[in-house]
C-alpha cells in the first residue's frame, strides 16, 4: 500500500494560520489585552527573535535560507 500524500493539507493548514501566527509578533487583529498576553506568555518568541538578530551578524552578500520561519520575519528582518 502507497502512503497517502499529505503535503496537501500539510501546505493549506500553515497558509490558513500564517496569519494568525505572524499576529504574535504584529499583533494585527489582536486587542491590547491579547497583546499584552502574547508579550508576557509568549516572551520567548520576541527573546529569541532579539537572540538571533544578534548573533546573525552583517549578511550584506550572503545568501540565507528561511525555511519554517512562518511569514518570513527573520528574513524580513535580515533584508
């Protein structure tokens, strides 16, 4: 029995939350108080986001890979 494709759905379910995923770190469509909760619960994302940012160094003439990093902030940032 051939295992069953599932890329498909794989693809589609992080297209639907991409969105709602980068809102941690824009906090588009959040109120203040959903803010504040993804700031004090969710602090190591922006920790490691800062922690990265850091540590990358200047990559002017450097080629950087992004993969699994949402709605590419990281490489957004590195731009």
């Amino acid at each position: 029995m051939m295992p069953r494709d599932t890329m498909p759905e794989v693809a589609r379910f992080w297209n639907t939350v991409a969105a709602e995923f980068d809102s941690i770190y824009s906090g588009t469509g959040k109120s203040a108080f959903a803010r504040f909760l993804d700031r004090y619960f969710r602090r190591d994302i922006y920790q490691r986001f800062d922690w990265v940012m850091e540590r990358a160094g200047d990559l002017r003439g450097r080629t950087v890979c992004d993969i699994g990093c949402g709605s590419g902030r990281y490489v957004t940032e590195f731009a």
